[in-house]
C-alpha cells in the first residue's frame, strides 16, 4: 500500500518540486499544499500519515502546525524543513514531535535516507495494528444489548468521550453502518459538527455509500449559520458519487463566506464541471479577494473550455496582479491557444514576467500543444542561461525539455555537457532528461 505523503511550503515551486521528486521515488501518493489550514483539513480527510513540512510560513509558524497535525492525528509523521536553522528551532521542533528535521536547500540523499526510516517506522506500526486488530477481534466480546440499542446520536457522544482507539474503532463501525443504512439530517448535522476529527470523518468515509437522494439534504444543511459546518458540507458531497451532487457546489457558490465559495470552486474545478463554467466566469467580475480569485482562474483550467477562454485570457493577463500570475499561468497552460505563445515569449524578454518553474512548464504545455509553434533565437538564448542557474535537478531537466520542444539536437548537445558538471543539479537533471530522451 502507497504511504500517503503531504508536502507544505508557502512556495509552490517547492511544493511542485517536491511532489515530483517524491511521485518519481514510488511508493508513495503525494498530495501538496501551501495554506497550513488546508493541510490539516487534508491530514483528517484524507489519512496522511507523512508531512513535509516548511517552518517558515506567513500564515502558520511550522512548529505550529506540528502541534496542531499531531492534534488531528497523532500518529502523523511531521519532517520539519528550514533554510533558518538554529540549535533552539531544532530542538524545539523535535521536542515538540518531530520525526526529523531537514535543512534547505535538501539534500536529496539525506530526504532519501529520511523517507527510508519514516516508511520503515509506518511499516512497522501497520503490522503492529494488524496484529493486535487480530488478537482483539479473536477476543472480542459482543456488546451489551444497553450498546447494542443505543441511538447514533448517542454512540457520537460516546465517541467523544472514549478514550481508548480499539473502542472507539468499534463504534466508528456502528455509526458509520447506521448512517449507510438511514443518513439522517439530526444525525449527520451532530455528526459533522462534532469537535472530534474522527467522528466528522466518519461521515465523510460513509458518503461514498450514499447516492443522489440525498442531494436535497445536502442544501438543507448547507444554510447553517455554522459556516464550518457548511463546509464540511462541501466535503461531505465530493465524496457522493453521481452528478446530481454538482448542485450543491453550485449552490454554494453565493455562499457568504469566501472560504465556502473557495472550497465549492475546488469541488468542481475536480468534478470537471463544464455546466459551472459561465457562473465562475461571472464570479471573476464580482470577487475583490485575491486568494478567490487564483481559486476561480485553477478552477476554470481544470473545467478548461477551450474554445470559451482565449477572450477571458485577453481581458485579465494586461496589468495582472502580480499575487495571481502562478493561478492564470495555470489556466494559460491548460487552455490557452497559440498566440499565447508569443505573448509570454514578449513579456519574459520585457522582464514584466520572470522565467520562474511556472512559466517554463507553461511554455512546455504550450508548445506541447502547437508543436508549430516559433520563439526567438532571443528566448532560446535566454533559456540556455536559465539552465546553468537552476539549483534542483528537476529544474534543469524542465528547463531542457523546453529547449528540446523549440530544438532538439541542441537540447540534447546542451544536456551531454551538463551530465559531467561538478554542480550535482546539473548532473544529475541533465542525465535524467537524456534518460528519457532514449527512452523516446
């Protein structure tokens, strides 16, 4: 079984980075995040049992989410990363629950030898759980009919008392087979409210049981004035199979809070839902928040209507937010026609937009897409200066796909006298993209 890992860095180039270099190890199912908040939703909905995670964020100090994550789940593995590394924050990083501590820029050999031991210790404490599950089932005595007769909202607030994990797994089980058979709105309300991550989680794992009927109990819980509760509402419907449930997201979409609003825009930006599109467009015109915004520009990229975005690309790429370029670059790669090749070609060579991780792998969706497509001998140039600054190999190795794209017998020459570089970036990225070159 994949280990399921979490990377959190405020720098999405980072996240990115890491997320490549961990799906290329194997092994592993490797999620992202860069708003700690988001991650530890991610921590309880979706078992993570390993997190990478940056000490230095503008929203949450690292150590504090160390703390709070081992809240949520404490049996999360956290590994602290910082370029900022004092004998005081290492020691309180590890104090505090840390399964170790890695110093940026990271050595690849040492995360290697780091992930080694996390996967080793989580192998070892699934066995162990394994095993004793067995010893307790083959002991297991059958509850007392006081048990067996008491009320899910009753076995929720048993739940929340219970201490010990083996007991509190019995009546997870309970409540989540009452819930399958007879999802109740009082039920299902307590339930997601609970201040115990385990008992809201448990309604989300039961949803995947449910079916379309129940769509209207969905909207009737989506006007609590408990905007947390609303939602988990949200999360509790990404879970329900059948298109019926993309009402709901809609719906939410006029929700007061922004934070529902963003949370609907990720459900159907993942849903693929094309029937949205001309409503989130609309939202563009409306929403002042720049962290909506870049939600509502990703979105759009993963519904991707082609034929409907070039003009909606025209109007928002002059005099664009500088907060929102890595979000419009994303729905630029997605769908943008050709001619948006020779626009980022001129605003690169302008320098209004640097030739960052974002741009390079939009040029390469790009050019993927029009392989007729023609940049300057101007930005060739440029690009074969950028490959010698790059500090990753994953770096190195986008920027010579790029480069293979406008000209391949260069980019191949450029990569045979990278691959003997005393810089171990260069090396190694330049012998991973010849790698796959022969592979072609």
């Amino acid at each position: 079984m994949a280990i399921k890992v979490l990377v959190l860095d405020d720098e999405r180039e980072i996240v990115e980075s890491l997320k490549k270099f961990l799906e290329m190890e194997g092994d592993f199912e490797v999620l992202g995040e860069t708003d700690p908040e988001r991650a530890l939703e991610l921590i309880g909905r979706e078992n993570v049992q390993l997190v990478l995670c940056d000490i230095v964020m503008p929203k949450m100090d690292g150590l504090e989410f160390l703390e709070a994550a081992k809240s949520v789940n404490g049996l999360v593995q956290v590994v602290m990363m910082s370029a900022y590394s004092t004998v005081d924050r290492v020691i309180a990083a590890l104090e505090r629950g840390a399964a170790d501590y890695l110093m940026k820029p990271l050595d690849l050999n040492e995360l290697k030898e780091v992930l080694k031991e996390q996967v080793k210790r989580l192998s070892r404490w699934r066995d162990l759980v394994v095993r004793a599950r067995a010893v307790q089932d083959a002991s297991s005595q059958k509850p007392s009919p006081e048990e067996t007769s008491s009320s899910p909202l009753s076995l929720i607030e048993s739940l929340e008392r219970e201490k010990d994990q083996f007991r509190r797994e019995e009546l997870l089980g309970r409540l989540r087979e009452h819930l399958a058979r007879n999802p109740e709105e009082e039920v299902v309300r307590r339930a997601l409210s609970s201040p115990d991550p385990f008992v809201r989680n448990s309604v989300l794992e039961v949803g995947r049981s449910w079916g379309e009927e129940v769509v209207p109990l969905l909207k009737r819980l989506l006007q609590d004035e408990n905007h947390h509760l609303r939602k988990l509402v949200l999360d509790l419907a990404f879970y329900v199979p059948g298109d019926g449930v993309l009402e709901v997201f809609r719906e939410a979409l006029s929700d007061p809070d922004p934070n529902v609003r963003m949370t609907a825009l990720e459900y159907l930006g993942e849903r693929g839902d094309k029937a949205a599109y001309l409503v989130i467009v609309k939202l563009l015109e409306e929403e002042k928040e720049p962290m909506l915004l870049a939600t509502i520009f990703e979105t759009l990229a993963e519904i991707c209507e082609e034929g409907k975005t070039e003009e909606l690309l025209k109007k928002f790429r002059e005099g664009l937010d500088p907060l929102l370029r890595r979000s419009f670059l994303k729905l630029v790669s997605a769908c943008g026609g050709e001619e948006n090749i020779s626009w980022l070609e001129e605003e690169v060579l302008k320098g209004r937009w640097p030739l960052s991780r974002e741009v390079v792998d939009a040029f390469i969706s790009l050019l993927s897409r029009y392989p007729e497509g023609k940049v300057s001998s101007d930005f060739l140039r440029l690009l074969k200066e950028q490959v010698m600054f790059e500090r990753e190999p994953l770096g190195v190795y986008q920027v010579l796909k790029l480069i293979s794209l406008i000209n391949p017998e260069e980019a191949r020459g450029l990569a045979e006298g990278l691959k003997t570089s005393s810089q171990e970036a260069l090396s190694v990225g330049a012998e991973e993209f010849l790698a796959d070159v022969c592979e072609d």
